[in-house]
C-alpha cells in the first residue's frame, strides 16, 4: 500500500496535485519483512507521524491523505 499527502491549500484535488507531481509519499508502511497489517505497532507510529507532522503546518494548510494499492489502485482518501 502507498499512502501519499498533498496540501489541498494549495492543489484543488488530487488529480490536479498529481498531475503537478505534488504528492508526496509517506513511506514505511511495508518492508520487505512484513507488511503495515502484520504489526499494529507500526500502525500507530505511522499516524504519530502523521498526526505530528500536519501539527507543524501553517494553520491555514489542509492536508489530504490518497491511499493507493501497491500496483496504483485508488483504494481510499480523505
């Protein structure tokens, strides 16, 4: 799975914020050990980091988080 952010501040969608090569992937979510689903540890720290990194935005950025398959799937996004 590929999680990616872009500021919605700044691109209207992610389509537009893709096709500006804006996205910007949160890696870490698979190894080639074991996957996001094997350990919930890993899970957690990945929405700290998350959580803490969209805390030392401007106040005024809006974040969006595009969740893909490995092989590009759209599966989610918020």
């Amino acid at each position: 799975m590929i999680l990616y952010f872009y500021r919605q501040d700044m691109y209207g969608s992610y389509a537009e914020a893709n096709a500006k090569d804006a996205l910007r992937e949160i890696s870490g979510l698979t190894t080639e050990y074991r996957s996001l689903y094997d350990v919930g540890g890993d899970l957690a720290d990945t929405l700290e980091a998350i959580h803490k990194t969209s805390k030392m935005m401007d106040e005024k950025s809006v974040i969006r988080y595009v969740l893909l398959d490995d092989d590009g799937t759209f599966l989610d996004a918020c």
